[in-house]
C-alpha cells in the first residue's frame, strides 16, 4: 500500500458522515482537512530545526508557531461537525488574526504581511458559498481600514530601518502569498475537475438509463410540447426522438383520445399530485429491412406525469413545466378486452341457461301433464263411464304429446351433439328434389289445420346434390315447420330452390309475423326466441334454427334471413352440390350455432361405406 493510499484513508476516517454520501462533498472537506493538517504537522516538524539555526526565537515567532494549532482545530471542528461553510468563515478570522499580528509588528499597512490580506476572499472562494466570500472580503477590508488608521494615528512601532532586510522581507511576503494563492488556485482547479469528472458520470448514469429504460421519459410544457423525450421513444414509435418534439408527440395521440391527453398534462402543472392517463398513440412498424416502408398501427400506452420540480424561486412569467413517464400498456388492454369478451360470453351463457330453463319447464311440464292427466282418467274410465270414442281420443291425446315431448328432447339431444362436436354426419349423393317434396308432403296436413297456403316452387332438372340426406330433411322439416307456426291464418308458405352454379340455393318464404331488427341479430342462439317470453303465443325450444345453422355450416353452406315485422320472413341456404368430406377420421372444426367453439371441439364427418 502506497503513502498516497495510507494519508487518503486517513483523510477519509476523518471526515464527518454527512459528507460521505456525496463524492463533490468528500472532495471538498478532504481538500480543506489535508492542507491544514499537513502544513501545521510540517511546521511543527521542522520548528526544531529552525531553533537550532536561529536561536531563540523571538516573541513573535513563538505567537506564529502557536497560530499553528488553528489549522488543526479547524480540521477538527470540520471533522465534527461537518459545518463547511463554519469551517471556512473560521479560517478566514484565523488567518486575518495572524496577519494583523504580523503587520502590526512590522510596519503595518507597509508591512510584507499585508499583502496576504488579498488571499484571505481568494481563500474563502474555496467555499463555494457567497455569503462566506462578501464575509472574508468584508474582513480583509476590514483589517486594511484597522491597519490604515494605526498607522494614521502612529501607533504603531518603529519598522524596521535597514533598507536591505525590508527589501527582503516584502520580496518574502509577495512570494509567500503569490504561492499560497498558487496553492488555492490548484486547489480550486482540482475541485472544479472533480465537479466535472463527478457531472459526466453522473450525467452518463442518467444517459445510461434513458437508453436501456422501456419506459419513455419526457419533458412537457402545460400545452403539451415537448422540450425533451429519452430514445426509448425511438423504440416504442419508431420514429427518430427529434420528431416528436414540440408537437410531433401530440400528432401522434388518437384524435379521441387527445382531450384526455392535455386534461392529464394541464392538471399536473397546475397541482402537485401526479396524474395518469392511458390514450393511444401511432406507431410505424416497418416492413422491409430498409425502413423505406411500414405499417401505421395503435398502440395503448400509459402516461404519468407531474409538476416539474424547479430548483430556486419560479419566475413570476415562467411556465409550469411536467415530466411524464410513458409504458406500452397494449398487452394489458388486449387481456382486458379478452375478459370483457370472456365476461360478455359468461354472462350470455347464464342469460341461454336462464332461457332454457324457462322455456323446459314450459315444453317439457304441458305435454307431461296432459300424458299424465289423460292416463288418469283411462285408469278411472269406470268411474268416468268412459266409451271407446272417448277413450281413443284420450289415447291419442296422450299419443300427441307423447311425440311432441319426443321432439322436443331430439332436438336437445341433437343441439347437445353438435355443442360437445359428436354429431355424425355421413355425406352421400342424393336426390335433392324428392327430399324437398317428401318434406313438404309432411307438413301439409299442419298447414292445412292452420289454415296456411303450403306452395313448393322446384325445377323438375333439380340436379343431384351429395350431402346427408337425413341433416338436409332436417333443414328443410325445420325451416318449413317454423314459417307454418309463424304464419297466421290465411297466409302463405313458399318453399323454392334452384340451382346456381355449384351450388343449391333453398328458399324458405312466409308472410307471417316477421322478426324485429333486434332479434334478427340474435336468431340461431340456441334457445333464443324472438319477442318477450310473455308475448309469444307459439310454443318451442328456440332450438330449430340453431340446429338449422350447424347442420348447414357442417355442409359448408351459409344461411340468412331477411324478414320485417308484419310483413313475413325469408330464410335462404345455400348449400355446396358436391360436398367433399375430410378424408376417413379427420376432423372438421365448426362453431355451432354461428359461435366459437372451445380448443379442441370438432365435428366427425364419416364417408358413405
């Protein structure tokens, strides 16, 4: 270990902890502390010496050898108290006590000692303060005024007469001082480069951090110009930071969201509490290597901002300025529309459980209390003095609703397949014309009990179509059932198809009550129904059109509707002529009833053996 390294410990283990923290500060009292230290340690070391060449020393020898001991309890009062500004008043009044002394002894305001008085403010610059400089520079022209009138009012004793030691002595003073102030100027010098070297890390610190920070800071006035933003901006928008200067940020900011984005910036220059705001702001995303091209798209950002902390008094017409802190906030939002969409899926399939509950205590309780209650009078036809008539009508009764609960749990079963991807369909050619004759030859007799016109408008050269007949008699059988029920008394049915290219187009038209424009969004959910449940006087599962929609999106096909209140409804299918089946145990994906379907589920499409 070096002498160097052993006297800076030992300069540091002096130094009072309130100017550990803080590197200008330690290099200050280090800078006050050693000098005094060494040269008091110095002198006294070399005083022996000195008193064997000159002899006894003179009384004011003695008082400059005892002055030495200030040096050292000023380092000490430093050490203590950590009062740099104390320290420096309290070298100046000690070393303005020896000077005097020394003056006054030698020929006051014409002694060599007088001189040091311009070194006592030169010293005092050390301090860094002003009110420690005006006090050494009041204290020096102090002395002066104090030397100029002694020597006015002689009091003073007699100089020295031999012109040659004079010389010498005012020669010894002028040196002295002019290396003393040579000694401060070094010394400042060393503080100053210290200062600086201390700013450049520091300011490379906060350069390293504006750098490599994702988040983007920025510096704003209350308008919302921008006076300075680190390159993480460069980052985030890809854009060079120059150009979002003054306005360019701004530019940048969502038209909708810009309000919100000046709101934000104005309340924070005018309190004192940060505020937050999330806005979207344009981003260049490239697209060629070069950067010659790119997309523009938005992102979510959040922004933080507060008053800027001014040091010193504001101006009475300076601005209030804000620094804010911007983050990229735009996985966040997209987790939070996902919930949202989540939350909106949850809650339509509590209101489709609610629906269905509603509607099967309806369905499912009036067929089983009519089995139940015409089987109890056949049980009791004794006592009810039943005849054959009547018990066959009982019976059919019974028999009615049997089949009806029957097709109200198919078609639960059948929607319940096709939601958990089991539902089995086996493509193969088939007539298309007979199956849509045969269906209507089904429900003719329906239509004639409510009194509806049943038409079939198909082609006799109606081509072939590959597909599974039973599904297609299941599209057809619904779709045709529901305009029946839906059409009043009087009213019209028409069932057309045709072929238009590779593809058959079915035509499901009626003049009946027609759909509202707010349900016609919502048909095909399963167990939707349009109108209010206490309005409706046709009964159903609302499961018809939802098993309709599968069954056609299954074959590839579309479905849509077109209808107006009062006035009717049509349903057109457009389904392929040649459905190609996946190979033999694929899967084919489908949403059924026109929603998403979890990971996972699929429909089995089997080929004909």
């Amino acid at each position: 270990m070096s002498v160097l390294s052993i006297i800076r410990d030992c300069l540091d283990a002096l130094l009072h902890p309130s100017a550990r923290n803080d590197a200008l500060t330690c290099a200050r009292h280090r800078a006050f502390i050693a000098p005094r230290l060494l040269g008091s340690l110095g002198a006294f070391a070399i005083f022996p010496a000195y008193l064997a060449m000159r002899g006894a020393p003179s009384a004011l020898e003695v008082g400059a050898l005892a002055w030495l001991i200030a040096p050292i309890l000023l380092s000490w009062f430093l050490s203590r108290t950590g009062r740099y500004e104390g320290a420096y008043a309290l070298s100046s009044l000690a070393l303005s006590a020896l000077i005097m002394v020394v003056a006054i002894e030698t020929g006051g305001i014409e002694s060599f000692a007088a001189v040091w008085l311009i070194v006592i403010p030169l010293e005092a610059a050390l301090s860094a303060s002003r009110r420690v400089v005006v006090f050494a520079a009041m204290l020096a022209l102090a002395c002066v005024t104090t030397l100029i009138l002694i020597d006015h009012f002689e009091s003073l004793p007699r100089a020295e007469s031999n012109p040659a030691l004079r010389a010498s002595l005012i020669g010894f003073g002028v040196a002295s001082a002019t290396l003393y102030a040579a000694v401060l100027a070094f010394a400042a010098d060393a503080l100053a480069r210290t200062s600086v070297v201390l700013l450049s890390k520091e300011e490379e610190r906060y350069r390293l951090l504006a750098r490599n920070m994702s988040d983007v800071i920025s510096r704003h006035r209350r308008n919302g110009a921008v006076m300075f933003i680190s390159p993480a901006a460069e980052t985030l928008l890809g854009v060079p930071a120059m150009q979002l200067h003054e306005h360019g940020l701004f530019e940048r900011v969502h038209v909708a969201d810009r309000p919100a984005y000046l709101t934000a910036l104005s309340d924070a220059a005018r309190g004192s509490e940060a505020s937050s705001v999330e806005f979207r702001l344009r981003r260049n995303v490239p697209v060629d290597s070069c950067g010659s091209n790119h997309l523009v798209e938005f992102i979510w950002v959040e922004m933080r901002c507060r008053p800027l902390d001014r040091a010193g008094p504001t101006g009475v017409g300076s601005e209030a300025e804000v620094v804010a802190v911007m983050r990229d906030v735009t996985d966040r939002k997209l987790q939070e529309q996902a919930l949202d969409v989540a939350r909106g899926a949850a809650e339509r399939a509590d209101a489709a459980k609610t629906r269905f509950l509603a509607t099967m205590s309806h369905e499912l309780r009036t067929p089983l209390n009519a089995i139940i209650g015409f089987s109890d009078m056949l049980v009791q036809e004794q006592n009810l003095m039943l005849n054959a008539a009547r018990r066959r009508e009982y019976a059919q009764l019974i028999n009615d609703s049997g089949q009806h609960l029957l097709s109200v749990v198919n078609g639960i079963l059948d929607m319940s397949k096709m939601e958990s991807g089991n539902f089995e369909i086996t493509p193969e050619p088939f007539a298309a014309r007979t199956a849509l004759i045969s269906c209507c030859n089904l429900l003719a007799l329906r239509a004639r009990e409510n009194g509806v016109d049943l038409s079939a408008d198909v082609p006799q050269n109606l081509p072939d179509i590959t597909g599974d007949p039973r599904a297609f008699k299941q599209i057809v059988l619904n779709l045709v059932s529901n305009a029946i029920k839906f059409t009043e008394r009087g009213g019209k049915v028409t069932v057309a198809a045709a072929a238009d290219e590779a593809q058959l187009v079915l035509r499901v038209s009626d003049t009946g009550v027609g759909i509202a424009p707010d349900d016609l969004k919502r048909i095909g959910d399963p167990f939707f129904q349009a109108g209010k449940t206490y309005e409706r006087r046709h009964e159903g599962t609302g499961l018809g059109l939802s098993i309709v929609k599968s069954l056609v999106s299954l074959h590839a096909g579309e479905m849509s509707i077109q209808s107006k209140l009062d006035e009717g409804t049509t349903v057109t299918v457009v389904l392929p002529l040649a459905f190609a089946p996946p190979d033999e145990g694929k899967i084919m994906t489908l949403a059924p009833a026109g929603r998403t379907l979890p990971q996972g589920q699929a429909f089995q499409v089997k080929k004909s053996a």
